[in-house]
C-alpha cells in the first residue's frame, strides 16, 4: 500500500468545509461592526467576569434593540448587572451603559463621518484576513496536490485537473469574501 492513489477531490473536499468556515468568521464578525440601525450582535459576545468565570453576555440577559440606536440588557439575575456595566465599559465596543431599574441601557449616538470611516477600515481589514486565510488553504492544498503527483500517487493530469478545481473554489470563496464586504461597506455608508 505504499504507493496508495491520492485523488485531487478528496484533497479539495477536505478543503472546502475550511473555507466555509472562513465565510462563517466573516459574516460573525460583520455582525458586530455597528451600522446606523443597532443590533444585539454588537454586545452579545462581550466577555463578563462573574465570580471568576467567564460568560459572553448572551448567557447572562436577554439582549434586545428598542429603538434604531438603543439596546436593552435584561440579565436573567440582577446580582449580573454590575459585573455586565463593568464589562460592557472595558470592551472594545465603546459604549456608554446606564443602569435603568434592572435594566441596562445602551444609547448609541449616530454615526459620524470620521467612526464610519474607521467602521469602513475595520471591514478592509477583516476583508484581508479572510483573503490570506484563503491563500493559505489554497497553497496548503496545492501542495498536497504537487507532492501527490511528485510521489507518483497521483498522475500529471490529475494534478492539472485538481489545480483547475481548486482555483475555481477559491475563486467562489473570494468572490463571497467580497461581496459580502461591499454589502456591509454599503451598509455603512448608507
């Protein structure tokens, strides 16, 4: 069984699960840059530190949009709350949170020029790291491909044919990378 076939298809379907998850990254990650319309996916990863264990805030209240720029945190226990204002203040989401009853509230102030267009950069950003994550699937799988068909497991042919296939699903895969960071850079803009 030494010289056992490989085939280029085994290869590219072991491939294509890894960059679905590269799209399912990117679209999370989209989820949680604001647009001028609010969403619960801003704040619903926040990390919170209650007595010494770590929950995101989703596991901890019920998070809703009330209006086009307010959040409402309804924790499922009103011991959480302090702990959820003192996370949500350290996050990187930049909100200011007032405690309402037992209730917390988020008001988030339009957008302006200058915050959109650092939303627009974080989205570029994002963009490439999904795009050389792709590459790096691409040549980890070409390489599996050449070193098939130099260890003579795998023909010429075979070899040219796995290239034509694997450039055809990274294509569609940067193709979806794309246009889902025009859609969202739409998004902020409008």
């Amino acid at each position: 069984m030494e010289n056992e076939k490989i085939s280029y298809k085994n290869i590219i379907d072991d491939l294509e699960p890894e960059l679905k998850k590269v799209i399912v990254f990117l679209t999370n990650e989209f989820k949680k840059i604001r647009t001028e319309r609010v969403s619960p996916s801003l704040v619903e990863d926040v990390k919170v530190d209650y007595f010494g264990k770590i929950f995101s805030l989703k596991e901890l209240a019920a998070i809703s949009a009330n209006q086009s720029r307010e959040l409402i945190i309804k924790p499922w226990d009103k011991s959480y709350i302090e702990d959820i204002v003192n996370a949500l203040n350290k996050s990187s989401v930049k909100v200011s949170p007032s405690i309402d009853n037992d209730v917390i509230k988020i008001k988030l102030p339009a957008l302006s020029e200058e915050f959109r267009n650092d939303l627009i950069r974080l989205v570029s950003q994002t963009q490439e790291q999904a795009k050389q994550t792709i590459r790096k699937w691409r040549d980890d799988a070409w390489a599996q491909i050449k070193n098939a068909e130099k260890d003579k497991k795998m023909s010429e042919d075979e070899k040219f044919k796995g290239k034509k296939k694997l450039e055809e699903m990274i294509k569609d895969f940067s193709d979806q990378v794309e246009k889902i960071s025009e859609n969202k850079v739409k998004e902020l803009k409008s």
